[in-house]
C-alpha cells in the first residue's frame, strides 16, 4: 500500500470516527442546524427540480441501471462493469450496517422535499455516489485514449459527487454530519478498493 493510499484511508476513517463521537455526543447539533438552515435558505423550486434529479443519480435504482447495462454490453463488461457492481455492493452493505449501528433519526419529516426510509446515519447517497463515481474517475482516466474527454468527465463527475451530499441536506433528509460521514467513508472504501486492485493511485 502506498503512502497516499494509506493516508486518504486513515483520514477518511477517522474523520468518520470523529463525525461519529460528535453526533452521538449530540455535539453536532449546532453545527447541522446553522448549516442546514443556511442551506434551506437557498430553497427555490427551479433548484429543488435540480437537486432531486442529482440526488437521484445515487439512486440504488439508477446505480443498478448502470451497473446492468455495463454488464450487458460486453466491451464495457471487464475494464468497467464488474468491479463498478462489486464497489456499489460493498458500499451499500457496508453504509446500511453502519445506519443499523448508529440508528440515527433523519431531520424532522416536515423538511423533507422528497420521501425517505430508513435511518440517515452516514449518507448512503453521499457515501455510494463518491465509491462509483469516482472509481469511474479512476477508470475513465487510466483506459480511456482520449485525454480531453477523461478530463471533462473527471470535473463533471467530481462536481456531480459533491452536489449529490449537498443535494441531501437541501431536501432536508439528511443532516450536514450524516453528508461528511458518507463522504469520509466513501473516501476510505475507494481508496481501500483501488489497493486492493494493486493500483496506482
């Protein structure tokens, strides 16, 4: 494992252990609250129809679209397909035991700009959105020939990732905490996955 490799993924999981302590201390409640609220200021309906698309990018139903389709066709099977359905089903099992261990409420339902189940800590939106888009990232930029593109593709999708956490606390399922946790998380599972795959990031 790399210096790099090693740092991102003890960050990401302290940071996640830190965000963790705070919330179960109820020491973050300040902080989501002034966050939050400063966030649903921002609340106008053309915006609101924008962040429900975004969030829906991280949709298990949208990932599993994507996933069957680059299965199906079988020249994005091996370099993209397989290790992009493994990393969601790894991030989905592990971000949905982590909401089983730490049962935290989502905010008050009368927030809510969409309908949510299920407990809301960490963000499993923010954490699975960061693992499979930005191992397509890593993928588009060490497979794909033309550098123009992988370059467009890498900025859309890295403002993608953190539009879908913000898209969460702005329809108000989610606390600012919950987002970061994901983040950090997610940060540390992708960066455990590209080792695993002896890369070179």
């Amino acid at each position: 494992m790399t210096f790099k490799r090693a740092l991102v993924i003890t960050c990401g999981l302290v940071g996640f252990i830190l965000i963790a302590y705070f919330v179960k201390s109820s020491e973050s409640l300040t902080f989501d609250s002034y966050i939050a609220a400063t966030v649903y200021s921002l609340r106008e309906t053309a915006l609101t129809y924008i962040f429900i698309a975004v969030t829906y990018s991280a949709n298990w139903q949208t990932i599993t679209l994507i996933c069957l389709f680059l299965l199906l066709y079988k020249p994005t099977r091996k370099p993209y397909g397989l290790l992009l359905t493994i990393a969601a089903i790894v991030s989905s099992g592990l971000y949905l035991a982590l909401k089983e261990l730490f049962k935290r409420a989502r905010p008050d339902e009368t927030l809510w700009l969409i309908s949510e189940t299920g407990y809301g800590f960490p963000s499993g939106h923010s954490m699975t959105g960061l693992v499979f888009y930005g191992l397509i990232i890593y993928l588009v930029n060490t497979r794909m020939k033309n550098e123009k593109a992988a370059n467009l593709i890498t900025v859309f999708l890295c403002v993608l990732i953190f539009l879908i956490g913000f898209s969460r606390i702005y329809l108000g399922v989610h606390y600012p905490t919950d987002v970061l946790a994901g983040f950090c998380m997610g940060a540390a599972l992708l960066f455990f996955i590209l080792n695993t795959r002896n890369t070179k990031v």
